[in-house]
C-alpha cells in the first residue's frame, strides 16, 4: 500500500516502490533476479514502469527522471506490442511529443519517429503529446492528466 502525505500528495519514491525505496526492492521472475524495481516490468532488458496515477505530460516526464528513466521510447514492433498488450483500456503517455520551430513528432531524445513502426498525425493544433493505449498511438493535449510509461536499462 502507498503511503500519503497530511496533504494527500504522494513522492517519487512512494510511486514507484511500495515501500518507499526504489534501490533494494527487486522484481523476480522464474529466472531470477531481473534488476527492476518492484512494480516495474521487465521485458529485454528494460524495466517499465506503468503508472496509476495521472499527470500531464510534463510533470510525467519529471516523475520518470526522478526516478532514473524517461517517458517511454518505442524503438520496435515487438515493444510496441509489449505495450498495447500491458496498457489495457487505459492511455499512457508515452516519450513522443511535437517539437521544435517545424512542429514535427520527436521523441524526447530528439530522435524522428520511426514510421515503420507506427504513424502519428496531429489531431488538433492542442493535441502536441501522444498516447499509447491498447490498440493505437494517439494524440492528447500535454497538458490534461493522464497515466504513463517509464522506461530504463534493466
């Protein structure tokens, strides 16, 4: 169970670990340790972390590097996969955004969307962050509350 502050606001820490400390809690699976943290999600080599609770996209991308990772990056057809398949019903921000003076996609690390993968396109002049959810990348404004992805090395 997570704990809360008097005011109700709960920390990094208290996200991200059910006992408040990400750096001895450790998932497992049959094959041992996997070097995620406890609610993280291993798949080759990366922990996810999918959240519950809903944040705009910048303060997401904030409660990722406190937590040393960023905004999920999809670099494959097979991670794609991973994460429509653990998203649900639900959306979760995702590390693409519109950037720049050209307004084009970009993943927080600057790199193009690769459109052999999935494409994109702008819904509205507002929706500028995307989405991932079960069957689709969508776009949403940056600024309404939504649940996330983060991602690290394992």
């Amino acid at each position: 169970m997570l704990n809360s502050t008097a005011e109700g606001n709960r920390t990094v820490s208290q996200i991200f670990s059910t006992d408040g400390s990400t750096e001895n809690s450790w998932s497992s699976t049959s094959g041992g340790r996997t070097d995620c943290p406890i609610r993280w999600t291993f798949q080759r080599g990366k922990c996810y972390f999918f959240s519950v609770q809903e944040k705009t996209w910048n303060a997401s991308q904030r409660a990722c590097s406190e937590a040393n990772s960023n905004l999920v990056i999809i670099n494959s057809k097979e991670e794609l996969e991973f994460l429509h398949n653990n998203t649900k019903a639900e959306d979760y921000f995702i590390g693409l955004s519109v950037r720049g003076t050209e307004g084009g996609w970009k993943w927080i690390d600057n790199t193009e969307v690769n459109t052999d993968i999935f494409m994109i396109g702008l819904n509205s002049d507002t929706s500028n962050c995307a989405v991932i959810g079960l069957t689709v990348v969508g776009t949403i404004s940056c600024s309404v509350s939504n649940r996330w992805i983060c991602e690290k090395k394992a």
